[in-house]
C-alpha cells in the first residue's frame, strides 16, 4: 500500500521528469530503481518522435537486459493512444521473439504486443514465440503472456496458447485471460 508521502514524491518528481530532455531522460533508463525505470519509460510512451523511436529501437539492442526490457516497453505504447510508430516497432518487437532468451526481457516484449495490438499477418509468429516462452513455467512470464493476448486475434493457434495458459489452473492467469480476450474483441 502506498502511503500519502510516498505519493506525493511520485507526484514530484513525474512532474520533474516531464521537463526533462530526452537525453537526459535516457540518462535513468539503466537505473538499478524499478520505480525510476518505470517513470522514465512512461515519459517516454508520451513522446511520440522519431526521436524516441530511435532511441527505444537502439535500447533493444543493447547488451544490457535492463535496456533491452525497457526500448520494447517503449516500442509497446511510444505515442499512446494512437501509437504512431506502430509499423516501425514490429521488426524488432519481431526479432525479439526469436532472439530474446532472459524472461525479464521475453516479459517486456509480451507486454509490448498487449498494448501495440500487432497487425494479424504477425500473430502466428507470435504465438509460436510465445508457446516457447511458456516452456519455462515463469510465472512472471506467464502473466505477461496472459496479458499479451488482448493484442492477438482469435484463431485456434490462439486457443492453443490459451490452453497452455490455463493448464495450471491459476486464477491471476485466466483472469488476465479473459481480459485479454474481452479486449480482442473491442478491438476487432
């Protein structure tokens, strides 16, 4: 639970990290504070340049997984709500389901296709991905999986994963399960 203070000092410095340059923003994005990561990263999602597209394209190829996690974050909402760079970040949103092996990455990457809702042609590679994410029983990791599934259409390959999903009976999983799929239809 957050107390008063400690949301007040949110309030305080978002306000701050608003006038921040990028550059300078950049300069916490490898913070070791989760909170601070997490408020740059938002920063960012509401700068929707070419500026930030490059500058979240070169984090994911950086040898930093703390880096990595946090450019497809950025890819994931860079200008929501439209998201104007939606076609931009599919290739290396893309390249990182093949290539990507630390679960706090693959997690990032998850959340980034629940929130860009990549077009269909892209869905079974997903999947694929995603169903190989899953081998590993992380439950972080499932519960971003779960969550990505508002981004993808429904289709049988999506009722696989679905059930890959549900297999362990997890109550946290299927809810996001079904929101995912709640969503999906909105959006379809």
């Amino acid at each position: 639970m957050t107390t008063k203070a400690e949301f007040d000092l949110h309030i305080l410095a978002w306000q701050r990290v608003r006038e921040l340059t990028n550059a300078e923003l950049l300069c916490f994005i490898r913070s070791k504070n989760t909170q601070v990561r997490d408020l740059i990263i938002r920063e960012f999602h509401v700068r929707p340049s070419r500026e930030v597209l490059e500058i979240a394209l070169s984090l994911v190829n950086e040898k930093k997984a703390v880096a990595r996690a946090a450019g497809y974050l950025i890819l994931g909402q860079l200008g929501s709500p439209d998201r104007p760079f939606r076609n931009d970040s599919i290739p290396a949103i893309m390249k990182g389901i093949e290539s990507e092996k630390l679960p706090s990455v693959r997690c990032a990457i998850a959340y980034a296709i629940g929130h860009l809702a990549p077009p269909k042609i892209f869905h079974e590679q997903i999947i694929v991905g995603f169903l190989r994410y899953l081998d590993t029983k992380n439950r972080s990791l499932q519960e971003a999986v779960a969550f990505a599934v508002a981004g993808l259409s429904p289709s049988d390959r999506l009722n696989q994963l679905i059930e890959v999903l549900l297999a362990d009976g997890d109550q946290d999983i299927r809810e996001w399960v079904e929101i995912g799929l709640e969503a999906s239809k909105h959006r379809e």
